[in-house]
C-alpha cells in the first residue's frame, strides 16, 4: 500500500476461492496438453486448446488478483476487470449495497454518483454483512476526507 492508500478492500477469499481453483486446474489442464500434445502424432487441436485455456487461467488469475478498491485522499481508486477508475469524493453521493451485476446476485458495495449514475464494484460477499461493514467504513472516509480535500478541517 503506498502513502496516498489509507485503505484497500476486495471481496473476501472464500468468495474468490472457488475462482482461483478453477483458475487453477485450468492452468494445470491447458499446461498438460501444452507439453504433451507435441509428442502425439496430430495434436495440434490439443496444443491449441491448451494455449488458450492457459492464457485463459492466467487472465483470471490477473482479474482476480487485481480487483479492489482503494481509498486514497483525493477519492476512490476502483479497479476491476483489469480497468482503474479512479472517482473523487466530490462525484460520490452515497454508498449502498444491492446486488452485484452477476448472475449469482451477490450484495455488492454500490457507489452512488451525484449524476444520478451508479457503480457496483467488487467488493461482493455471500451473506450482506461485509458489503454493509464496507459501505458503512467508506461513508466514515468520505465525511472525514471531503472537508480536507475542500481545504477545512476534518
């Protein structure tokens, strides 16, 4: 975490778990067909089918990994899917929680914009607990920050 980072948050693991094993067994599945559809007579189908599960695994894995959002001064830092948006306090109305844009619906921690605008992030969980423990901190930083970033005192 840098200096400007006061604080990152990211879905809990139990919720990526399943992911990363998936992420994982394709790697090790696209990997054996990589290295042993050389030595078959004709396996170029194989070898292809396991190059792209191999960049496949590596991708999620990178989606994974990176998925966060972070709490700097000057705003929020969202990154997901590989893209960073970064949002300044002045743009954030207010935090929620509703269902994520997944089909499994899982509550996710929602960032209402002042332009009527909403952005579900990352930070789902099973059960509505830890997006609402998360909405609740970052609504503290806003009403903490927003005076600093203005110039006042917080």
């Amino acid at each position: 975490m840098s200096a400007d980072e006061l604080d990152v948050y990211r879905a809990p693991f139990a919720c990526l778990a399943p992911a990363w094993v998936g992420a994982g067994v394709l790697f090790i599945v696209g990997l054996s067909m990589v290295t042993i559809g050389p030595s078959q007579r004709g396996a170029i189908g194989s070898v292809a089918v396991g190059a792209l599960g191999l960049l496949f695994s590596v991708w999620l894995g990178a989606v994974l990994a990176t998925n966060r959002l972070v709490v700097a001064r000057a705003g929020l830092v969202h990154c997901k899917n590989l893209r960073r948006r970064v949002i300044s306090w002045s743009e954030v109305e207010s935090f929620r929680v509703s269902g994520s844009g997944t089909p499994m619906r899982w509550p996710a921690v929602v960032i209402c914009r002042n332009d009527g605008s909403v952005l579900v992030t990352s930070v789902v969980s099973f059960t509505m607990t830890f997006p609402s423990r998360v909405a609740d901190e970052l609504a503290w930083w806003q009403r903490r920050l927003v005076p600093a970033t203005l110039g006042q005192t917080p």
